[in-house]
C-alpha cells in the first residue's frame, strides 16, 4: 500500500496559479489526485492545467471569486460534474494591502481600517472561511476529507511592516485549530502549513534589488534561517501530499513548518 498516493481523490487548490499554490497542485497531481485549479486569473489557470497535463496529471480550470460564496458553489458544482465530488482542499490564496503596510518611519496609527479588514478578508474570509464552508460541505458528506490552510511565519512571529498580513495568519492559524476539532468526529482533517521565505511575485521586490542581489531585508532573514537560504516551491509539495494521504489518517489540527529552521532562531 502506498501510503502516499492520492488517486481516487479530487483536489481543490483555491490560489493555484500562484508560486506556492502552483507548485503544491502539481505535486498533488503527481500523487495522483484530479486537481481543480480555481482562480480569477484564467490564462494562468489554464496555464498550471497544461503544466500537469504536461506530466500526464489530470486537472482543470474553474473560474471563481473566492471572497464570493456564490461563486465558490458554482464552482463547486462544476467541479462535481467534470471532476467528481472534492476531498481535498488547499487554500493557497492570500497576500497583503500595500496600504496595510507600516513603512520604517510610520507606526500602527498610520494603517487605516478599511486597508487592515481588506487584509483580513483576503486571508481569512476568502483565504480560508469560505472556500472551507463550500467545499468542507462535500466532505462532510462522504465523512473524509482532508484541508490545508496555507499560513506564514509571520503567523507565529509578527514580521516588521506587515502587521496586519501577520494577524490575519495568525487568525488562519487559529481557525485551522477550531475547525480540526469540530470536523474531526466526521472524518475531515484540517491542518496548516506555514512556509518559510519563497521568492514570489508578492514579495521578489522586497527581497531583491533590479541587479538581483539581496536588499538589507533578504540578507535579515537569511542570516535568521539557519539553512541560510530561501525555499524553492518544490520543496512544500511533500508537506502538502503527506497532509492531503493516508499517510497523515491521524493527523489533525497541526501547523507543518518548512522554513529552514526560520522559527527555531531567536538570536
């Protein structure tokens, strides 16, 4: 038995088209599940479809607005009809209001409301609530299902600047606990994974100058990771697969660090 293989399974990956969530649905599509990528983004959804077709992966692209319940259950059914019903659920989209961010010479007084709840509703409402009461409800019914929350480091240590990016993982974090142990008598896992530093859109500008070498902030949070150096995607997909199997069939309600040691450093 492999205890690693997720054929027979559907998998929703909500932010697919992402660094992170593109290269977690590519390692599920290879472990056999039939992968739903659901976006806004249509050309880069059908773009990591042909990457897992590419490998001999089944998938396809369903456009949704993930802060629109509405529009997750009209994805929801089509992804039943063409794909059959999901049992596994990656919540990988998520991000920061650049006008929720506290630059060196500001403090907490300069964030205005609207910018700090549109965060929340990013990562927490549509980042997690929702796509987890759409999709959860299908999971429910076959009593086994298994959900990842993606989350952050900034999650357990607030990073400077992003303080409302930082509360609102942490409050993923919170959530995923709460509905692990409401689900777990009906047979649905839900855990998180919190990604150390990986060069991304969202972040590369933060990370490096326009010559490609590391700005004060990049060479900060490698001299804090103890690997010394930022994650490649590929490296989350074992998390991912070992979450999403029967290999985790008794693991619920767990954060997974894959940070290079970023959280064991304090100085």
């Amino acid at each position: 038995m492999n205890l690693f293989a997720l054929s027979d399974n559907v998998a929703v990956v909500i932010g697919g088209t992402a660094v992170i969530g593109g290269a977690i649905a590519e390692g599920l599509a290879s472990a056999g599940a039939r992968l739903a990528i659901v976006r806004r983004s249509s050309e880069r959804g059908h773009a990591c479809v042909n990457r897992i077709k590419e490998k001999d992966g089944q998938a396809a692209f369903f456009w949704a607005d993930a802060s629109s319940k509405e529009s997750l259950l009209n994805a929801k059914l089509m992804i039943e009809q063409t794909l059959g019903s999901p049992s596994i659920l990656v919540n990988a989209a998520g991000g920061n209001d650049p006008k929720a961010t506290v630059t060196p010479e500001q403090s907490v007084e300069a964030i205005s409301v609207p910018s700090w709840m549109a965060t929340f509703d990013l990562n927490l409402v549509s980042g997690a609530l929702l796509p987890c009461q759409v999709f959860g409800s299908s999971m429910l019914a076959l009593l086994k299902g298994s959900i990842i929350n993606i989350a952050s480091v900034s999650a357990h240590l607030p990073l400077s600047r992003v303080v409302a990016y930082s509360a609102a993982k942490a409050a993923v974090l919170n959530f995923t606990q709460f509905l692990a142990r409401e689900w777990a008598p009906h047979g649905v896992r839900v855990n998180s994974i919190t990604p150390g530093f990986f060069p991304a859109e969202q972040n590369y500008r933060l990370l490096f100058n326009e010559d490609g070498s590391p700005t004060p902030r990049a060479a900060a949070i490698l001299d804090h990771t103890p690997m010394h150096r930022f994650g490649q995607p590929h490296e989350l997909v074992g998390a991912a697969v070992f979450l999403a199997s029967p290999a985790a069939s008794f693991v619920t309600g767990i954060d997974l660090r894959v940070d290079g040691g970023f959280l064991s450093q304090t100085i």
